[in-house]
C-alpha cells in the first residue's frame, strides 16, 4: 500500500487560461506534484464541497480566478500558498487571504520578458517613424531620397525615457544597453536609488527634466491611484516636437483627451498597446490618426508565452513540497508600489 503524499490542490482560473497554461504535458506534471481536489478549473467555489476544499493546502490561480474573501478563506482552512501562474494578483489577494499568512507568488518577472521584447521593438520602430511612414501601406518607399534628408529617422544617439524602473522597465534599460548602445536611457521613479539604474546603465532624473529631453517615452509603472494620469497635458506639452509615447503598461497612466490633443496636432506620435478605456471606443479619434498605432493588448504573454509562466509555477511547486523558500514570493508592502 502506498501512500499519496501529494499536497491536496485546487485551479482557480477560467478554461481559456486552462487551456493556455497546460497542454497534457504540463497538466500531467502538475498532478504529478498535487492532488487535485476538483478535476476542472473553477472561477468561484460555489458546488465543491467544504470537506474537499478543506483538504486544500494550495491554489494554482490564473486570469478568470475569484476574489479569495473572508466567505471564500473560511472555506480553505487549510491554505498554506496561492501561486498565481499569471501577473496581477490584485483582483484575488484580501486582507483575509494577508492576514492568515498564506504565501502568495505571481509569474510577474516571466510576464516581463515578452512586455519588455515588445516595448523594445516599438521604441526602434519609434526612432524611425516606421509606424507613421508606415500607415500608408509603403507609398513612401517612392519618396526614400526625400526621406535621407530627415534626420529624425534614426535610432543613433538617442535619448530614451523610461517611466517606472519596475521588472519590465529595468529589462527594457537591459535590452536597450544591447540593442541601442548609443542611446542615452534616463529613468523616473520615486521608489528606487540612483545606484541601482546607474548599474543597469541608465540614469534616474525627475520626470520633469526627463521630458524636455527624450525622443520616446516608454510607460512602465504600476497602475495605482498616485501614478492615475500621471501623463497629463503638461507632461506631453513638455515632450519635444516629434516625440512618441509608448505604452504597454495600464491605460490609466494617461490622459488621453489630453494625448487625442496632442496627436491631432502632429507633434507627438503614440504606440499604445494598453488605453483608458480597453478597448478604446470606437469613434475614438486615436482609432484614425496617421500618428497612433494601437494594438489590442498584446505585448504580455500569448500563446506559447504563457508556458514560461506554467512552468515557472510548476517549479514553484516543487520548491513548495520541498519545504523551500518560494522564488517570487510577494508581500502586501511589495503590492503596495507594483502591479
């Protein structure tokens, strides 16, 4: 007789995330390391039994997951970790879930890598107005004579702001140090030292003298309510001619009557791949300008993308059975200042 020393476990996510985190391969690897208490996902714990969810010492959680409540910790007595396979866990983390000491992880640094390979490619797209020229379907491919005279088209000793030095915005500086050598990368954000950018080879300036000097601005800082519109009408007025915002952080960062005012002008260009609202309406004046290039949320992690969170999650687990300290164990003080 053997005895099944597998931890009881539960998914909390919706079937889309499912299907997007675990193949059979990577669902056979996670009951291999849990005892599932439910065979499918779930989004709320109405219908399973309170003697099951009793059993639960951990939550594998995703997009789709509940709020884990005061009603719904009552019901999970025995909770000893939450391991989020995606980024955010702010919709599922409560003072009830804080306050029994439950460890909680997030997938946030493998979330970064795609966000920040994104935002790379459209800061260099950026440096040579390819998504402006490139909006007429490469009619301007007759006029490249007339092109060799702009010299805003180039990537070659270019200042570059980067807003918030968060996961995504220090691998950004990173990929930036490799790709662009020349450029001159300038950093804002009130909760790191000087030190620390300057070892990843940028430089920490208020974001007021930032911004008179950069060619692209690059969003990186968590959505809180002191950062809500901190890219505001003054913010984008002090922006130089020719100057484009990128963003794949939260749409919330910006004003967007204001940025709509701004690019209507023509002075300032916008990749956006995050808006306020998500998405956009659409009569939305950004939808038609020559100057905005939008996408539809997709710089985070897709298709096989996820599986780096999946498997991240999975190696969490094991430190877990292991009795180890869990690599991206998150704390209510970090939540604070991050996504």
């Amino acid at each position: 007789m053997t005895t099944d020393d597998r931890p009881a476990g539960l998914l909390l996510m919706n079937d889309l995330a499912h299907r997007m985190h675990f193949d059979a391969a990577r669902h056979a690897e996670l009951e291999r390391r849990i005892r599932l208490v439910a065979p499918s996902p779930r989004t709320l714990l109405e219908g399973l039994d309170d003697a099951a969810l009793a059993e639960v010492e951990v939550i594998v959680s995703s997009w789709g997951a509940p709020e884990l409540d005061e009603a719904a910790m009552a019901r999970l007595p025995g909770l000893r970790a939450l391991l989020h396979g995606a980024g955010s866990v702010r919709g599922i983390v409560t003072e009830a879930l804080w306050s029994r000491g439950v460890e909680v992880t997030s997938n946030v640094d493998a979330n970064a890598v795609p966000v920040a390979e994104f935002a790379l490619a459209a800061i260099v797209f950026a440096g040579k107005q390819a998504f402006r020229l490139g909006r007429d379907g490469g009619a301007q491919l007759d006029g490249r004579r007339e092109l060799g005279e702009r010299f805003d088209l180039s990537n070659y000793e270019r200042t570059i702001g980067i807003v918030g030095f968060s996961r995504i915005g220090r691998r950004v500086v990173e990929l930036l140090r490799v790709v662009l050598p020349t450029a001159r990368i300038l950093v804002h954000d009130p909760y790191v030292d000087a030190d620390a950018v300057a070892t990843a080879g940028a430089e920490l300036l208020p974001l007021e003298r930032i911004l008179p000097q950069v060619s692209v601005l690059s969003l990186h800082a968590p959505a809180l309510d002191s950062t809500r519109g901190m890219i505001g009408a003054a913010e984008l007025a002090a922006l130089p001619d020719g100057a484009t915002l990128v963003n794949t952080a939260r749409g919330a960062l910006v004003d967007h009557a204001a940025l709509e005012s701004a690019c209507a002008s023509g002075r300032l260009s916008a990749v956006l791949d995050v808006t306020e609202p998500e998405p956009l309406p659409a009569d939305s004046p950004l939808r038609a300008m020559p100057n905005v290039f939008l996408t539809p949320h997709i710089a985070g992690s897709l298709g096989s993308e996820v599986h780096r969170m999946t498997d991240e999650t999975l190696a969490e687990l094991d430190r877990f059975r292991r009795g180890e300290a869990l690599a991206h164990r998150l704390t209510l003080a970090v939540l604070t200042t991050s996504a």
